[in-house]
C-alpha cells in the first residue's frame, strides 16, 4: 500500500475542520453536544482516531508534520467542545417583561442654547444692516485688554474690572473690545463689526452675576460718523429686537475708550413702567440694556487711524442679562445649570 500524501491529509483535515464548524452552528442542547463530541473523538470510530491510525502508513520523514496537523485539529475540535458546553451550560437571561401600559420609550433630542439663540437673532439684526461678525482670542495680553483701548497702568477705571490674571502680562479678557483694536490695526475704514463672546471677571455668582457671561459689542468706523448715526442704528436695533413700541432713553456716561459716552435703556417689559415695587426695574420702569460712545481720538492713534479723517462709535452688551429680560428669566444661573427641562423651553423647531 503506498504512502500517504501531506497535501491529501491535509485536504482531509480541513474538510473535517470545514464539517465541525457546520455542525456546531447547529447544537441547541447538551444531548446534541455530546453526539458531536462522539463523531469526533471516539476512540474507536472518531474522525481524530481514524487520522491517527493514518499516520502508521507516512513515511517517517513526513510523519512529524502528519502528527502536527493531526494534533492542531484535535486542540481546535477540543476547544470549540468546551465553548458549546460553556454556552449551554450557562444560566439563561430572564425574559424582560413588557408592561404595555407604560408610556414608550423616547430618545431625546439635543436643544439650542438659549444664549446661542439669542446670539443669533443679535447678529442676524446687524447682518442685515451690513455688519459683519468678527472673533477674537479669550486668553488676552494687558495691551489689547486695558492699554490700547485709554486704560493706562495705573488708570482708577482698571479698578472696575476684578480681572482674572493668569500672569503679569495674560489675563482672561474682561470685554470683547480687545477684538475692536485688532480689528482696526489690520483692518482700514470704513469697518462695521459686532463682536460676541465669553468674557472673564472675578465675580461672585449671584442671580445677575457670573463670573463667565457672553458679551456682543458694535464698532463702527468711518468718515463722518456722528452720534446721530450711533443713537439711529441703536434704536433700530432695539425695536427689531424688543418691538417697535419699546420706549428708548440716552442718558450721558463715561468709558475710558469712548466720549461723548452714553448709557442706553428701554422701558421695563416686566411691568410696563406701571410697578413702583417691580423687581425688575426697581419701580423706575427703566432698565439700563447697554453702553455706548463715540470712539475717543487717543484709541484711533492707538491703532495709527487718523482721528481728524476718521470717527467711529462703539456700544457693548451683555447678551445673557439682555436675555433673561427678553426672556423673563430672574436668574442668570438657570442658563449654565444644564437642565434640559429649561433648555428645551427655547427650542422652536
């Protein structure tokens, strides 16, 4: 009788590899198992006993790797057994038992943030009148922050700010203007900007104060830029945003950065003017919504604009106390709680 050859052996080997994998997709149950097992490693009709009786007729030279083949076969077949037991063997789920008469189930969906909301309906209003939306670092040097905007080292107006250093030179920026004077040194008038962001201040968090909060400020600059074009463009942005029966006021200021200066209210939503003991206005029925001036000649020469060519006017806002009064909000701190029972309340789609 001849040899046996490696390649035939093989090709039986794999074959019955081939046949184990069909068969033990198809055990369910222990009685299953254990005929499977049989067929396989009986000893005295198993597939692994009859290529071990072939492994006499090699020739020694070829037997070595014979029995090698045989022996991966035996381990894979070995291993597979103890899977399908462990599978069996182990305990079965419960069964989830469906309560018809619970309300389903519901993913929910992420919401804009209301700040973000607001923010967006600000900026479309001066898109429309062809501004353009500019942004700017939050981790600021001391000479875009307070120098280059009339705020010397030792001005008493610094006092005001309760900034956040990181060092002598870096600090967290106060106010979104520091993007006004980058602006204006890389940029020629005729410039029209409004610049939102986070800014940074040491305050003690309270219902109207945080010591993280969005600010939106407005530059303009240009020839022949006078306070009418500052009070108009105001009032127009205030009507589209409050209504157009918003009453408005001016009342003088003083900015470091700006002169003449100017506080700007509108008249209480919360009570209409008609509540001595508002909460909101304090009875006056006025609210202070933001600040605003023409831009002083000192930051032009900053910035090498020639103040007897140009004027500019600037205003700034806090987009997140301008929220909570467009929204009745009474507490800034409900904005940053995470809640989605509140954030959902803004989203409209």
């Amino acid at each position: 009788m001849p040899s046996p050859n490696l390649r035939t052996f093989q090709n039986t080997i794999d074959a019955f590899k081939t046949k184990l994998a069909e068969q033990s997709a198809q055990i369910h149950d222990l009685k299953a198992l254990d005929e499977l097992r049989h067929q396989f490693l009986s000893r005295k009709r198993g597939f692994v006993t009859i290529l071990i009786e072939e492994l006499k007729a090699f020739a020694p030279g070829e037997k070595p790797a014979a029995g090698q083949l045989v022996n991966a076969l035996k381990n894979e077949i070995q291993e597979t057994l103890a899977g399908l037991e462990a599978r069996l063997k182990a305990p079965a789920k419960p069964k989830r038992e469906i309560d018809l008469t619970l309300p389903g189930e519901k993913r929910y969906r992420g919401a804009p943030h209301p700040i973000r909301l607001f923010q967006r309906e600000i900026e479309d209003i001066f898109l429309s009148m062809g501004f353009s939306v500019e942004d700017g670092p939050e981790i600021e040097t001391d000479y875009y922050n307070f120098e280059a905007l009339n705020f010397p080292l030792h001005h008493p107006a610094r006092d005001d700010w309760d900034t956040l250093y990181i060092t002598d030179k870096l600090l967290l920026r106060t106010h979104t203007s520091p993007v006004q004077i980058r602006v204006m040194e890389k940029q020629k008038p005729p410039i029209r900007i409004v610049i939102p962001g986070k800014v940074f201040r040491r305050d003690v968090p309270d219902p109207t104060h945080l010591p993280m909060f969005f600010q939106l400020e407005g530059l303009v600059v240009d020839e022949g830029i006078t306070f009418a074009h500052l009070k108009g463009t105001l009032e127009f942005f205030l009507k589209r945003l409050f209504g157009d029966k918003i009453k408005i006021r001016f009342r003088p200021s003083f900015f470091p950065f700006t002169e003449p200066s100017a506080e700007v209210d509108i008249e209480c939503l919360a009570c209409g003017a008609k509540d001595p003991e508002c909460r909101i206005c304090g009875g006056t029925g006025w609210k202070e919504i933001l600040g605003s001036g023409m831009v002083d000649p000192q930051v032009f020469k900053n910035v090498n604009i020639d103040p007897e060519k140009y004027s500019g006017w600037a205003f700034g806002l806090g987009i997140d106390r301008t929220a909570m009064f467009a929204y009745g909000i009474s507490d800034m701190r409900y904005f940053f709680e995470n809640d989605l029972r509140f954030i959902r309340q803004f989203d409209l789609k």
